[in-house]
C-alpha cells in the first residue's frame, strides 16, 4: 500500500472562501483593498510592518502536486508550496495594482508582525514526484483577483460559515 503526507502551504486561488470569518490572508486583502477602493479611502492600515514572508501556491498547482503523489510511497511529510517567498508589504502593493488602488497602506507597528518567515522547502516533492509548480504568483493572483470580481455578487450573498465547520 502506498502513503504520501503532504503538508501544504497557504492555498489560495479561484473558489477560495472569501466570508470575512473564514477566509485566509489573499482573499481577506483582496476584500480589504477593494472596500477602500470603492469608498474612495485614501490609506489602508495594515498590521506590523509588512516584513513577515510566506509562500503561498495557487490551488490548481497543490492539486496537480496530490495527483502526481498517488503512487509515491514515502513516510516522512512532503511539503507542497511554491518555493518562493513574498513579503506581507510586496503582497498587499500586488493586490493593491491589481485592484487599481491608489492610496497608501499604512503600516501600524503597535500591531503584531506574526511569524517572521514561512517557505517550505519543496525539494522532496520534486525528486519523489516531479512536482514543479506551474502558476507564478502575480498570474495566479491575476487569476484569484478575476475569479472573485466575476463572483462576487454571488459570493458576498454566503451565508456565514462557522468556524467549526
């Protein structure tokens, strides 16, 4: 029998959850900076001081990683991510050009940064599977960003979800 444990990085892409009590840190932004933009607000605050970095893989990408996974037989945890790293400041100016906003983030210091660093090392996904991600992360953010304007009528219309579901 084979057995793969794949450990994901933060996910994002088309069909993310975009509730404000559920969603993750793309989608809560990509709210956040069209909500300034559309009430013609001149500055956005932001906690800490945009230095934290993560590695973020568009969800089409982790799924191609599960299937190519399938017959890998290997104890120890896979880590499935883009292998790339971008700054909490670089991500909010992406989604803030994408979105055509022209404010300012303000960056409040009193608020915390979170964890420092987080990039997963995907060399192990690589040698046991071949996995390389395929969507750099401005094309995926281009992607989630249409994704959610195409659908927001609809998506903003959800019920809340609970956080225990």
């Amino acid at each position: 029998m084979h057995c793969v444990n794949l450990l994901m990085t933060n996910l994002y892409g088309a069909g993310d959850d975009f509730r404000e009590e559920t969603s993750h840190v793309i989608p809560a932004l990509i709210k956040k900076v069209l909500f300034a933009k559309e009430n013609k607000q001149d500055k956005i605050v932001a906690w800490g001081d945009g230095s934290p970095t993560r590695d973020f893989v568009y969800v089409k990408d982790a799924a191609i990683a599960i299937v190519k996974s399938i017959d890998t037989d290997y104890e120890k945890p896979i880590n499935i991510g883009s292998g790339k790293e971008i700054s909490i400041k670089d991500l909010y100016l992406q989604i803030c050009d994408k979105l055509k906003f022209e404010g300012d983030v303000e960056w409040d210091t009193s608020k915390p940064n979170g964890q420092p660093k987080r990039l997963l090392d995907i060399s192990k996904a690589r040698d046991y599977f071949g996995f390389e991600p395929e969507i750099d992360f401005k094309t995926g953010l281009k992607l989630t960003v249409d994704w959610y304007l195409k659908n927001r009528a609809q998506i903003d219309n959800l019920p809340p979800k609970h956080k225990n579901e």
